[in-house]
C-alpha cells in the first residue's frame, strides 16, 4: 500500500487529498480510490499502460528541472505522490510483490540521487531501472488478466484473515527472524520470498487499522520492507547490517501493537 499516506480527516482523508493528483491519468488513488479495477484487470490494462507512461514522463521532467535548478528546484516527494495517484501501483502490488518492491527501490533511487545533489545522469539511470520494473510488473498484470478470466474468483475467507491484528504483528517480528536465520545461511532468495510473503500477507492485513493510528510509522515500515531491508539482503558478508535493519524493524512492530491494543482497548471502553 501506500508509502506515503497522510490522514486529512478520519475517514475523509483520501477524498479531501485526492485532488492534488487531479492530472494522474484515469485521477484515482490507489488508497483512496475504488479498488474494483483489480477484479477486472483485462478491462484496465490499456489505463495501466497509459499511467505508466505518465509516471515515466513525470519523473523525466523532475529530472530535466534538477539538472537545471539542483535540488533545491524540486520536490522529490512527487515521485511518491505520483505512484500513488495511479491504479497500476495496486494492480502490480497485488500479483508480484518482488516487482513492485523494485519499482519502490526505482522510486527511491531517483529521490536520493537528487536529494544527494549526485548528476543527473544518475538520477536517470535510477529512472531506467524504474521503467523496467514497471513495465515488467504491467507484464504480470497482463498473465494475471488472462489467468483471472479464466478462474472464478478466490474466497478471501481464511484462518489468516481472523487473526487479530496485533497476534499478526508479533508472528512478523518473528518471521523478521527467521528471515536473518535464512541469510546466516547465505540463502538470500529465501529470505528475499520470506520478506515479501510476510509483506503481502501479513503487514497488508494490518495495514489499514494502523494507518488510522500512526500513517507515519506505517510508511516507515513499509519502505523497511519494500526498499531497505531487501536492499540489506542483497549484500553478501553483511549480518551486522541486516540484523540491525530487522531490529530496528521489530521495534517499529512492537510500536504498532501497543497502538492497536490501546485503540482496541479505548473502543471497548467506548461501547
């Protein structure tokens, strides 16, 4: 979900936001906005690819303004901004995480090379590598089309979808260990699943309580598992830096479930 999610009012908060990305093509919030779009991808491909490109062209005009003004001519924040405007962004999150933690990993490439005043041609090269994950994240979207037309849909009733939302958050911290145990090992793309598993499956389920308690921590969190902690893995000889990544991780976690146990607690005070 989103990396970047700022709560205007309550409930209200995308519908008041969702004006500031009026030139997004199609003007839809992956958060804010409907999310019937990803029932019946085969009908949406054609504004999948249009929002591509728009993204694509936004992030090389940022770029054409920072090598002519530096850093301080742009908001880098745009490049958030921007994927989130877009339905694409939930359509690749929802049928191949590892993608779409690399067009996040494109996303903060771009941003840190021009925050970090580095050439531009840097921050083109972040652009290129953006571009690719982007198009081979629309690749998957196209198979999950013609797979989703011809399955009925899946019951999203399971065991996992009634766990309470702070029992989830301690099975990731713990998982977060069993992701380091992998990579002692030097099975880095186990680890890699590992974390991208435990992202779809968990930390999305517990997304939406969280957001209403602390939008912050959960954008933090988020690019823990979508940018730095993947980033940490790919290093080989690297244990101290990983175990860092994922402590700091399950101290954000244990954040989380005091505020959801303490909102628990203060509704049932309520009723």
């Amino acid at each position: 979900m989103s990396m970047k999610l700022k709560i205007c009012a309550g409930l209200l908060s995308f519908a008041l936001c969702a004006p500031v990305f009026a030139d997004a093509p199609g003007n839809a919030s992956a958060h804010g906005g409907s999310d019937a779009h990803v029932r019946e991808l085969s009908n949406h491909l054609a504004e999948y690819e249009a929002e591509i490109k728009w993204l694509l062209d936004k992030a090389q005009a940022l770029i054409q303004v920072y090598a002519d003004k530096g850093s301080k001519g742009v908001n880098t924040d745009e490049l958030i901004d921007n994927f989130e405007a877009v339905k694409v962004h939930l359509a690749i999150e929802l049928n191949y995480v590892p993608i779409y933690a690399e067009v996040w990993q494109g996303i903060y490439g771009m941003k840190q090379a021009m925050e970090e005043g580095k050439p531009a041609a840097e921050a083109e090269a972040q652009r290129m590598a953006f571009a690719k994950a982007l198009w081979q994240g629309m690749g998957v979207v196209k198979l999950a089309a013609q797979h989703q037309l011809a399955q009925p849909a899946p019951s999203t009733s399971t065991d996992e979808a009634a766990q309470s939302p702070t029992a989830t958050l301690e099975e990731i911290a713990d998982t977060l260990d069993d992701v380091l145990a992998l990579y002692r090992k030097g099975e880095i793309e186990k680890a890699k699943s590992l974390v991208h598993a435990t992202y779809l499956n968990r930390f999305e389920g517990v997304e939406g309580a969280l957001i209403e308690q602390d939008a912050d921590l959960v954008e933090d969190l988020e690019k823990d598992f979508n940018v730095t902690l993947l980033k940490a893995l790919q290093s080989k000889n690297a244990t101290r830096t990983v175990q860092g990544v994922v402590s700091a991780m399950q101290t954000k976690l244990e954040r989380a479930r005091k505020l959801l146990k303490e909102a628990d607690k203060n509704r049932r005070d309520v009723f």
